[in-house]
C-alpha cells in the first residue's frame, strides 16, 4: 500500500503544469490541483486556441475573396474547393477521433497547430501567384496551383478538426469533478481479431475475407454507436444545419460579391454575424438556466427557422439579383446566428453531459449527481463521428452550388437550405417528444425541466 502511494505521489511529481490540465492517462486516485503554475498555462492553452481559432476563420474568409477574385462569374471553383475540404473530414474524422483518444492530449494540440498553420502558409503563396496573370492565364498551372490549394484546405481542415476534438470537446468532464474516469472495458468488435491477423498473416483466402470483415465493422463501429445514442435525433438535428448556404460562409460570401458588395462591406456583415452569434452565446447558459437545455434547444431552433423564413419568401416572390432580395438575405442569416449558436450550445450541453459508453456498445443515461463516471475514451470518437456528419452535411450543401453554380440560380440552394433547417426542426421536436411525452407545457415554461445540481433534502430522523 505505502509503495502505492508513493508511486502516485512520484507520478504528480512527474506531470507537467499542462499534464495536470490535459493528461488523459492518469489514474483515477491521482489527484492534481490548480496551482498558480497551471492556471498560467490555462491562460496560454485558451489565448492559443482563440488565435488558432481566428486564423483559421480568416483563412477560411480571405480563400473565398481569393477564389472569387481570381474565378469570376461562378461559384463552381469555390463551391469545388469548400467540397473536396468538407469530404476530406468525412472520409476522415472517425479515424482522427480514434487517434485522439489513444494520444496524449497535449501532444495532439501542438502537432494540429503546426499542422493547421504550414498548409495556411503554402495556401497564401499559391493564392498570390493565381493573382499573376502571368500563372491565370497558363490553364495547366492554374490548374495545378488551384489542385494544391485545394490539397492543402483539406489538411487545413483535418488539423482544425482535430484541434477541435481535442480543445473544446471535453469541457464537462473537465468541469465536473465527481466525472472521474473508471476502469476501461474493453470491447468485443473485432479489433483484437484485426490484430491477430496481422500478426500472423494467412496465404488461404478465409482468412483475408475475415480480416477485410473485421476492418469494415472496425470502421462502421463508430457511427452504429453513434446511431445508438439517446441524444442521436438532437446531435442529427444540429448536423443538418450544416446543410446550408444561408451563413457567411463560402457560396454566400461569394454570391454577395457577384451582387456588386466589395470585401469591405461583406467584413462588416460578417462582423454583424459575428456579433448577433457572441449575443446567442450570452444568451444561451441563462436560457438554459432557467427553462433548461431541452426547451432552450427547441426555442432557438424555431427563432432561427422563422429569421430565416423572411430570406426564403423574398427569393420565391423576387428577382435573386434585386437588392431586396439580398437585403432581407443579410439580415435574416444575421439575426438566425443567434439561434443557431444558442442552439449549437443547448444540444452539445445535452450530448456531453448524459452520454457514457457502456461495455456493450451502446450509450446509457448519466446524472451528473451520480458518481459514475464518463468513459473518456469514447468521447472523441463520438464527437469527431458526430463532426463527420456535420460535414457531409456541409458538404452536400457546397454540392448544392456545384449543380446550380451561377448566382441567379442561388435561390434553389436557398430552398434546398431551409428545408434542411425545417427537418431539423422535426428532428428535434421528435428528441423533445420523445424526452418529455409533449412539445410544450406553456404553464412551466419558466420553471420546470431545470438542470439542477443541489441534493436532495431527506426526510427528517434519518
């Protein structure tokens, strides 16, 4: 027992400032407190992130006025580049989810910075010479530098997923002490046997068409733990949001520069979102105090369905070149980021609080009050397998663009976006039914279904 203890004691002698915040391999009774060292690194884990995180949203804008620039008069070569971007994290992001689990969290954040920021660089470079005439007017080396930088969006893109997973995805667990990690199960879905193959190889064809079925289960297993999720039809409803031009993303930002707006006034728009999300993420934690994340979800989920309404009846009754129709285009998206953002919040607010993998494979209800335990080793997967659907989504909506590339024809993206945004509606309506048996109980809307964490007050004489 003592050389127990003084083992444990030796392996908080050993962690760095920063283990003591993000080492994912330590056992449960060893225990590390915030000292002055490690909320220092704290301050230094967020100020990277908010900087990873603006560099990459700018260069996600500033490729769009690059494209736009240098391809004039269609949305085929932006929605081509946004494409290929978004199916490289599908094809990719449950592998990079299962990586994340079985690395140590530190390491994985410096190496997606690094790689986040030498694909930016190299992108640059390429943009500036497709701006030479010299290079855009030779078809194959403009070819071959937009093929490069599409190359280099899609690296771009896997090593922001993976900062993601690895930063932000994990914030509840972190949050709440009682969450400790328990023992890990191990599962019987065929890796041990993948394994075994491999380490010792069969000439006889049974034994390849075994080990293939094995690598198949190994690659659907997370998305059929994903499926089986109480809060699947809430995380699938946050994910057909991304099936959407109507945000200043790519194919809008490249629309409104073909309606005759310069870059400088769609900053100020983007600034404008921007606001109207920060002012939904303000908003969210104090709706979600008082009436819960369940009716919260279904409330910011219908704001941003009706802002949006007013952009979809202009492109059905209006010219999609006429001002007004851009007009009400711009303040409709703007106003919707509140409820999108609100909504983003209120789903993952239920996605990380009661999901726990059990040694079935499949997910069970957790009370934050019970002491219990989330298996950590599952939550990257799950939220990376959940990513790669919001990027199929995504991706489907940049697919949109690529069938109807020129901007009069923008209003068929438009409808195709706000039925995605409808069935979302459904989806979650379908959660909150199920979760509560009704969709509104107008005489509690203000007090009930609240996420409390006080005890339970016994009885008195016992």
């Amino acid at each position: 027992m003592a050389s127990q203890v003084d083992m444990n004691s030796h392996q908080e002698d050993l962690l760095e400032p920063t283990e003591a915040l993000l080492e994912r391999e330590a056992p449960p009774d060893v225990r590390t407190t915030r000292t002055a060292s490690s909320r220092s690194v704290l301050i230094r884990i967020y100020v990277s992130h908010f900087l990873s995180t603006w560099n990459s949203r700018m260069f996600e804008f500033g490729a769009v006025l690059f494209l736009a620039s240098i391809f004039q008069g269609t949305l085929l070569y932006a929605s081509i580049y946004a494409l290929v971007r978004s199916a490289s994290a599908v094809v990719l992001s449950s592998w990079l989810g299962s990586k994340m689990d079985r690395s140590n969290r530190l390491v994985a954040i410096r190496h997606s910075i690094v790689w986040q920021r030498v694909p930016v660089a190299v992108s640059c470079a390429c943009f500036v010479a497709l701006l030479m005439p010299s290079f855009r007017e030779s078809e194959p080396l403009a070819s071959g530098l937009f093929l490069a930088v599409v190359l280099l969006a899609c690296m771009e893109k896997l090593a922001a997923t993976a900062n993601t997973v690895a930063v932000e995805r994990d914030w509840v667990y972190n949050a709440i002490p009682e969450l400790v990690r328990t023992a890990s199960v191990p599962t019987d879905d065929g890796f041990r046997a993948v394994e075994d193959a491999r380490e010792h190889p069969t000439a006889n064809q049974k034994g390849i068409i075994k080990s293939a079925i094995h690598l198949v289960k190994r690659a659907a297993s997370p998305w059929r733990q994903y499926v089986a999720s109480p809060v699947f039809l809430a995380s699938f409803a946050l994910s057909l949001l991304y099936l959407t031009v109507l945000s200043f993303g790519t194919t809008m930002v490249t629309y409104l520069l073909h309606m005759g707006f310069d870059p400088l006034q769609v900053s100020c728009m983007r600034i404008g979102a921007v606001l109207a999300e920060l002012s939904g993420t303000w908003a969210a934690p104090f709706i979600m105090g008082r009436i819960g994340p369940i009716r919260s979800g279904l409330w910011f989920l219908n704001w941003q369905l009706g802002c949006l309404a007013t952009a979809a009846v202009a492109f059905a009754l209006y010219d999609s070149n006429s001002r007004l129709v851009a007009v009400s285009l711009i303040l409709g998206v703007a106003l919707s980021r509140i409820g999108l953002w609100g909504f983003d919040l209120s789903v993952q607010f239920l996605v990380q609080e009661v999901i726990t993998f059990s040694s079935e494979g499949c997910y069970q209800r957790l009370l934050m009050s019970i002491n219990k335990g989330v298996e950590e080793d599952t939550r990257g997967r799950f939220s990376s397998t959940e990513m790669g659907v919001q990027n199929v989504f995504e991706m489907l909506s940049f697919a949109t663009t690529v069938v109807f590339p020129l901007p009069e024809q923008f209003k068929y993206p438009v409808f195709i976006s706000y039925g995605a945004i409808a069935l979302a509606a459904i989806c979650f309506a379908a959660y909150v039914r199920k979760e509560r048996g009704h969709l509104l109980h107008i005489s509690r809307c203000w007090g009930g279904d609240k996420m409390r964490r006080s005890y339970q007050v016994l009885p008195g004489g016992l």
